[in-house]
C-alpha cells in the first residue's frame, strides 16, 4: 500500500482515551493500513479544514481514507474495526443494524465524558522512535 493510499486517524492527542485507543489499533494494524495525527497537530488542522470539518461537533475521532471520503464519530470507529479483519469484522453488523443516531448518541456519551473517565494529558502524545514512521507531521 503506497503512503499517499493510508487511511489516517485524527485524534484527541491530549485525550487518554484517545491515545489508548490509537496504540489499541497500531497493535492490531497488520496490513500497515492507517496513518495518525493530533486533531490538534498542523497536519490535523489541515487535514480538518480541507474537508470543512466541524470540530465543534466531533472533536474526538475521524477516519480519512484519502480519494473516497471521511468518517466521524461510531461510522469511523467500525471502518477502523473493518480493516482489522477476523472477528473484528463483526462490528460492522451495528453500521447496519443500529441507526448512525443511535450508535453516534451512544458514542458522544463517551466522548463527552472521556477527560472525567479516562484523564487527560498536557500535551500531545509522543510517539516512540519505533512507531514515528505511522505519525503524519
């Protein structure tokens, strides 16, 4: 898979949630399908304002697969689930059986209450020397 044909993840770069999560998905990225950025890095305000994105509204986690389109909220949650394969998979059945309402209302329970639940850092997540090459700058 070429570079410019990775998936990218904007996330919450201060969010403890957020970070556990992205370091949950580099675990299990075996294809080497996804790049990262901070929603908060230039490369994810960039990012974020090509797209005309409304970070008012989701501020938590957005896939981009370059060329095709963009996802937010419980739709980017189960398309990162997607490219895991195996049992993973199984988490695409809430994209059809549970309406985006539904699942995006459960989702903003979590994300509004992520910094009481899970903590929040200082700064933005520094990546190890080993795992700088999937971090976008």
């Amino acid at each position: 898979m070429k570079e410019k044909e990775k998936k990218i993840i904007l996330f919450d770069g201060v969010c403890n949630l957020c970070n556990g999560a992205v370091t949950f998905i580099i675990r299990r990225d075996d294809k080497d399908v996804f790049r990262y950025a901070a929603l908060q890095s230039e490369v994810g305000q960039e990012l974020i304002a090509e797209r005309g994105i409304d970070t008012e509204k989701t501020d938590s986690i957005i896939l981009i697969e370059p060329g095709v389109a963009y996802y937010t909220r419980s739709t980017a949650a189960i398309e990162i689930a997607r490219e895991f394969g195996g049992a993973w998979k199984i988490f695409t059945v809430f994209k059809y059986i549970l309406p985006e309402s539904v699942r995006d209302a459960l989702y903003d329970f979590v994300a509004r209450n992520r910094y009481r639940w899970f903590g929040k850092k200082d700064s933005c997540m520094i990546p190890t020397p080993e795992l700088k090459a999937k971090f976008l700058e």
